[in-house]
C-alpha cells in the first residue's frame, strides 16, 4: 500500500501517532473532499450515545456519493450533517450506518483506543472540559 492511500492522525499531547488506510475505491467522493482539506487541524469530541468513538469537526460539506456500511472498531466515517470525521475505537451503542471512508490499521487500534479513552476522560467525565488538539496528514 502506498503511502497516498495512507492518512497519519497524530495527537501532540500523548505523541501519538496511528494510520488510516483510505477506502478510495469504495467511497471515492469523500476521500476525495478528505484530502482537500489536509493537513487539517481540529480538536477532539467524544460521543455520548452511539458508544465508544470520537469526533472531529471539519469543513467539508458532502452532497456526493457515500458509503454507508455498518459500525465496526476502526472505523472512520464522515459525519456530513455534524461535518465532522468520527473515528469508532471501541464498543458500539447505535445502528445507524456510517459513511465509512476509512480503517484504522488493526495493529494502530491500541493507540486509537488510548486516544479515546483520553478524549472521554478530558471532554465528558471531567466536570472541567479541556481541548483535545489532533492533527491529520498524508502519511510519509
């Protein structure tokens, strides 16, 4: 796999790093909208409904082609109503399907599922919210 099918996601408070293989031939209009807006700089979110996934908003508007799938741990999916990129880590608590452009490496969900255990931690069980910076970028 080369590295234009790859995203880096990188968290600078925990330097943490994982990768994301792009679903291009599956949901090519969103990857497309995806890369436009790189290196993209965003805070971090955490759902409080739909189970164990975190947000980040964007600016991408989505009117195109998309691919809704089924939930599953690892999944990246653009939210279009929220503009907003949702990264599933752990367990699943809704049945709306998603529009899946991406996959966390299985061998980076380790460090995805740190990040979202952080991001609950610091966003919602804390009476005090703090700001969770990420970072994405083509990989290298």
């Amino acid at each position: 796999m080369s590295s234009k099918d790859t995203l880096e996601f990188h968290v600078p408070e925990l330097e943490l790093t994982f990768r994301v293989k792009l679903l291009t031939d599956e949901n090519p209009d969103v990857v497309q909208q995806v890369l436009a807006q790189l290196p993209l700089h965003s805070m971090l979110g955490h759902v409080v409904i739909s189970g164990e996934a975190v947000w980040m908003p964007t600016r991408i508007v989505h009117l195109g082609r998309s691919n809704m799938v089924p939930r599953s741990p690892g999944a990246v999916y653009l939210y279009a109503p929220g503009q907003s990129i949702c990264l599933t880590y752990g367990r699943i608590t809704e049945s709306a399907r998603v529009n899946k452009f991406g996959e966390v490496f299985a061998e980076d969900l380790p460090a995805l599922q740190r990040l979202g255990a952080h991001v609950w931690e610091h966003t919602v069980a804390q009476p005090r919210r703090n700001t969770v910076e990420i970072i994405v970028r083509k990989a290298a």
